[in-house]
C-alpha cells in the first residue's frame, strides 16, 4: 500500500503536498519525541510551551492535510478514495504521537523533581532508543521511499516482541515484593512514562500496518490462516 501510496502523493500536486507535511509532522514528533525525554531526565532543554506550540503545529498540518485530501477527491472523483483514506487516518496515529510526546513533558514539569528509574534504568534507556530507532525508520519509508514493503513488514512483525519489553518492566513494577529502588511515587510517576511510550509505539505500528494490511486492517495484526480458516 506505502509504495503505490507514495507514488501517487508524489504524481499529485495536493497529494504531493500532503506528502510532505507527513513527512514533516514525523520528524517533528521525532524531534519532540527527544526534546520531551532530555526535559523528563534532565529537567532541561525546550520549555514545555515551546512544546505545546510545536504540536499545535502538527495539528495545524493534520487540519491542511485533510483539505488537500478532501479537495483532490472533490476533482478526481472515487477513483483514489482507498489512497486517501489511507493519508486521513495515518496522520490521526501521527498527531497521537504529538500528543503523547506532550505527555511526557507535562509529567516532567507537571511532577518536578529528578526522574528516577531505579534499577531499570537501562532497561528503560533501552527501550527509548528502540523506539527513537522505530520512529527514524518510519520516516525514512516516507523519505526515500526504500525497501518500503521490508520495513513495513519487520516494523510490525516486531511490534509484539517490543510490546513484551514494556510489559516485562511494568510487571516487575507491580509485583509486591518489588525491589527496583523506588517510592511510591516514583514508581509511579516512571509506570505513566512507559505508558506512553507504549502509545507512541503502538502508532509506529498502527502507521507501519498500512503497507502490510488492506484498509480494514490498519492498525490491527496480520490476519493468520490456520487450514484454510482465517483467524483473528
């Protein structure tokens, strides 16, 4: 779906358009992304209004992406409804990392005080570069337009495995004989932290799931078959 996708984007002049704004939306949530985290850890960096601003800006692009994607369909007619209802839900899951983004700087000035990881700390620094590492490779599908349907594919295919990785800190978090060197309210403050970063994995994948799903199934797994019957 990208490559057919992009290519008729860049055959089109409003679509060409939205295009780019896509393009540009994800490498401003990247760039929040990792302001947002340096003012989490080190209460430093961007301003949390600076950030505010710059995802009103996202929205901003959401808002002009769907009346480009309106007005083509208006003088083209059916023919590329599929395509661009595609581009109306994909910048939906991107304005959502915006907003999770946003997230993380509020907990970081909303909860002042140095961020504390305890023991999971690497773990948790682990899991930000893989998401950092997620998100980079997104862009590039829409950037280049290279090895479109392989990136796709492994972004989702991983997608349970890194869901694992949050599920294996949040469940050391909650057991009750936990020992990971946190208050109460550390603890806590680090569990909505991991919470959104599991959001803005799960739009990588509900972004990356496009390529790889027909439209009904965008953000959802692969449809399996097991003896001819498919399954959920």
């Amino acid at each position: 779906m990208f490559k057919s996708l992009i290519n008729l984007m860049r055959s089109k002049n409003l679509l060409a358009q939205a295009n780019e704004q896509i393009i540009e939306m994800l490498k401003e949530d990247l760039s929040l992304f990792r302001d947002s985290v340096t003012l989490l850890w080190t209460e430093s960096g961007v301003s949390l209004e600076e950030i505010r601003e710059r995802d009103r800006q996202i929205n901003r692009f959401v808002r002009d992406v769907r009346k480009k994607v309106l007005t083509h369909l208006a003088f083209n007619g059916v023919r590329e409804m599929e395509s661009a209802f595609v581009i109306l839900y994909l910048v939906v899951y991107i304005e959502r990392i915006g907003d999770h983004t946003k997230d993380i700087s509020r907990l970081a000035t909303d909860y002042p005080g140095r961020f504390n990881s305890g023991k999971l700390e690497k773990d948790v620094s682990k899991f930000e570069r893989l998401l950092f590492e997620r998100l980079e490779r997104l862009i590039d599908i829409f950037e280049t337009g290279d090895d479109i349907r392989e990136t796709a594919s492994e972004l989702t295919r991983t997608h349970p495995d890194v869901d694992k990785v949050y599920l294996k800190m949040i469940n050391r978090l909650l057991t009750q004989d936990n020992d990971e060197g946190l208050s109460c309210s550390e603890g806590a403050k680090l569990a909505l932290y991991l919470r959104y970063l599991r959001r803005i994995e799960g739009h990588i994948f509900n972004i990356a799931s496009a390529e790889v799903n027909p439209f009904h199934r965008i953000g959802f797994g692969k449809k399996k078959k097991d003896k001819g019957k498919a399954q959920e």
